[in-house]
C-alpha cells in the first residue's frame, strides 16, 4: 500500500499560506500530534547548521512546530547531536562549541521556545540497538537523549549532500540521531575493506611545511596519525580509526584522494540508511513523525561551513510518517525541476555526465542516488510507493488557535490608542497632512531606461 506524502507548494498569496503556516497544515494532515500523549517528552529533531552556513532550516520553524506541540499537551526540546571532525574547525564536535554554533546561528531556547539539548553529550552518551535486520550494520549507537523521548518529529532541509548525495529524513535520522561513537560505525571507521586507513596514500602530493595548510593538516587528526616534514607528510595507518578529519581537509592537494573514495562513499550510503532504522527501533515507527522542507536546494549539507547557490527552484514542504518514501518523492520532484540558471545544476560537466541533477551535483560524480533509498527498503525502513495528497493552507482559526499571529493582536486597536493621543501628521487639519511635497510628478522621463 502506498505510503502518504502531504505536499505544500512553496508559493504563497496569503498570510495563512506563509511557509510556516503550511508547514503546521502538513502537521496537522499527517496527525504528528497523535505520536505523543500530554504529558510526554517529544524531540525536534534539526540540524542546526555549521559554523558560517547559512542554508540551514530557519529558526522559525522549528519554533512553530515547537508551540504546535505544546498546544497538543506534548513537552517538547530540539536536539542534534555531536559531529565527527568533518573539517578542521571543531564547531560542532563538542556540546561547547556546538551550543555556541547553534547559538550564533539563531537556535537558542528563547527563540525556539524550548531547551537545545545535545542528545549524545560529548559524543559517547548512547544506547547500543542491536541490528541485525541491518544490511551493513548490524548494531548501531544511538544518543541517549532518543531514548528520554517519547515521540520523536523530525525537521529535515532536503539538499544535497557530499557523501549521501542527498540528504533528507533518512539520513537527518541516520546521520544525525547516532551518537559520535555511532557516526565513526557508520563513517566504517576501521572496516576492514572500506575504512580509511585502507586508502591509498600520495605523500608526493604534498609539499611539506612550505604548505599553507601545514599546521592545519598536521593539527587536524585527532589520534596524531598526521606528520607534516620540511617536504611531505608521513601518515602512521594503524593510528587512523576513519574519524574523516583529514578526507575533505586533504581534496585540494590529492593526498588521500583515490577511486577508492566512490566505493567508501557508496558503503556509507547504506549504513546511513541502517542507522536510520536503529533510531526507528528505539523510539518505535508509531511515536515517529517526519517534515521535509524541500526549500534552498543546494548541492552541500548543512554540515559544510559554506552555502552553495540553490540547483533548483524550491518546491514545498512535505509531510508523513515514512522517511524513504518522504525522501523518494522528494527526490523525483527535484530530478523533475529545471536547473536554476548558474548553479551547478546547470554546469556543462553535470549536464554532460547524463545524471540525474541531484546525483550529479550533490555529492560526487558517480555515486548512486539509490542506495539510501534501497536499503531502506530492504532493511524494513519504509515503502519506495507513494500517495500525494496536497494540502493548500491552514484555516485562520487555527493561525490564531496554535499562535501564528502575534499575540499583540490587530494593529489598528494598539496604533489607534496612540494615535489618539499624538498624530502621525504634522498639521492634521491641513489638506495634504501638513508634509512638503510636491502636488503633482512627472514621470515620463523616469519610466524610460537611460544607457
């Protein structure tokens, strides 16, 4: 049977159309309120951002999806969880210094209405889900704070994403849901085929301390495995446990680049797709509710400490209870749109290469779209089948019901009261307000276009 997918456009003509009141309409279709009882505590699951990525999901939507179920009697928090070293700057690899990431980024429980919490600690604060439905994991560590909950909906920005190619519900589950610890399991740290201490090494790449990057690349590894001399860099394997700091760190100069990353690549995009299914068996699929904002579609994640430019134009929010068929459809949309004119979508290698635009330009050439979606299917995940139902926008009563408008309420009854007593007019009793101004303008000679 065909899983239910609530769709929203992103166009809007009215207030009650605004993105955010079409994303509680969505709430309200898909009955994200009947995953919980009052009473119980439910996780916001977001992604929060890098340091200085700007194409994370608005503040403003976690917070209505958080006064949403409060007025539902739940007592919710927002959560993500500690990164493994992506890059060279430890923004979000610690509780520290992600609540001050998250923080400048805008997520503070003053602006979200609940409390940031970071459900793995400093990164081993999890619960191990035996897994043996896994296609590639066959346990997987989940944070602890999933455990404390009792409903779980998840906020995700569909986009594209360097190593899944996309990323979306299953991998902001997947990904996002696992501890540090389960990050380094799904990464394949130390697998004995695709871990990366198993890849090919190009010391003659590098130039040594005479580098720029010198400091960085001997500063970046966190088990010291990285030794930058006078005219390389030696690099002991057995140290490596595949933490990923020196991957995208080491692209430019070739070090560590080989054909060998597609196939780790590929892997990954299955055990991400287990992951996922780990954090469904803790929490139970009835008690897990899923929003996808399929909105500033860039080929990078939010984990990356830069924006890319958009591939497509946005298409809507989408709302249900299964992540693989949220994401398949997400998917199919996107691959259905045209490439905006200038991004990547549109570049002569994607177009050349004969893919679909999002396996082309969000993650690297070559590697398959499929393969999250796939073993999601296989392992229990959820349906490739869809049903879309579309939901147009949500009733002004419940805009005023769940606090969409300003509590102040209309602007005329406050305005009205000062106006009372002081005027916006200079001279109210004179014909044109009392201001300086012109009676009449001529505006033929500015309606024409001067080279």
């Amino acid at each position: 049977m065909p899983a239910n997918v609530f769709f929203s456009d992103a166009r809007a003509l009215h207030n009650n159309q605004s993105l955010v009141a079409k994303e509680i309409a969505l709430f309200d279709k898909a009955n994200l309120d009947k995953l919980f009882n009052p009473g119980d505590y439910v996780a916001v699951k977001v992604h929060m951002g890098e340091f200085n990525n700007t194409g994370y999901l608005r503040p403003v939507y976690v917070r209505a999806v958080v006064d949403r179920i409060k007025a539902a009697g739940g007592i919710p928090f927002v959560t993500d969880t500690c990164t493994l070293p992506y890059h060279p700057w430890a923004a979000r690899t610690n509780p520290i210094d992600m609540l001050k990431t998250v923080a400048r980024n805008g997520f503070t429980m003053a602006s979200v209405g609940a409390p940031i919490v970071i459900a793995d600690g400093f990164g081993t604060d999890d619960i191990l889900i035996d897994l043996p439905e896994g296609l590639f994991l066959k346990e997987q560590y989940v944070a602890t704070g999933f455990a404390q909950a009792d409903a779980v909906i998840v906020l995700s920005h569909f986009k594209g994403h360097p190593m899944g190619t996309f990323g979306g519900a299953i991998k902001n589950i997947g990904v996002g849901c696992a501890s540090q610890r389960g990050k380094l399991n799904l990464h394949l740290g130390r697998h004995p085929k695709y871990g990366l201490y198993q890849f090919v090494f190009n010391p003659t790449f590098c130039s040594g301390k005479s580098c720029e990057n010198a400091k960085r690349c001997e500063a970046i590894c966190p088990m010291g495995a990285l030794t930058v001399t006078d005219t390389s860099i030696e690099w002991d394997r057995e140290k490596c446990i595949g933490c990923t700091a020196h991957t995208f760190a080491t692209l430019e100069c070739g070090t560590f680049t080989s054909i060998e990353q597609l196939e780790y690549l590929e892997a990954t995009s299955v055990a991400i797709a287990d992951s996922a299914k780990a954090l469904v068996k803790l929490v139970g699929k009835d008690h897990i509710g899923f929003i996808n904002l399929a909105l500033d579609i860039s080929p990078w994640c939010d984990c990356i400490s830069w924006s890319d430019s958009p591939i497509v134009p946005n298409i809507g929010i989408l709302a249900g209870s299964d992540p693989v068929a949220l994401d398949r459809c997400c998917l199919d949309m996107v691959t259905q749109s045209p490439g905006l004119l200038g991004s990547v979508a549109e570049s002569k290698d994607c177009l050349d290469s004969g893919l679909p635009k999002m396996s082309a330009c969000g993650s690297f050439l070559g590697v398959s779209e499929n393969i999250q979606i796939n073993t999601g299917i296989e392992n229990g995940l959820g349906e490739l089948e869809y049903k879309i139902t579309p939901v147009a926008s949500l009733p002004t009563k419940k805009m005023e019901e769940y606090g969409l408008f300003i509590d102040s309420g209309y602007a005329g009854v406050h305005l009205g009261r000062l106006y009372k007593k002081r005027s916006l007019l200079p001279d109210p009793n004179a014909t044109d307000g009392g201001f300086k101004r012109l009676k009449e303008l001529d505006m033929s000679k500015l309606r024409v276009r001067r080279e």
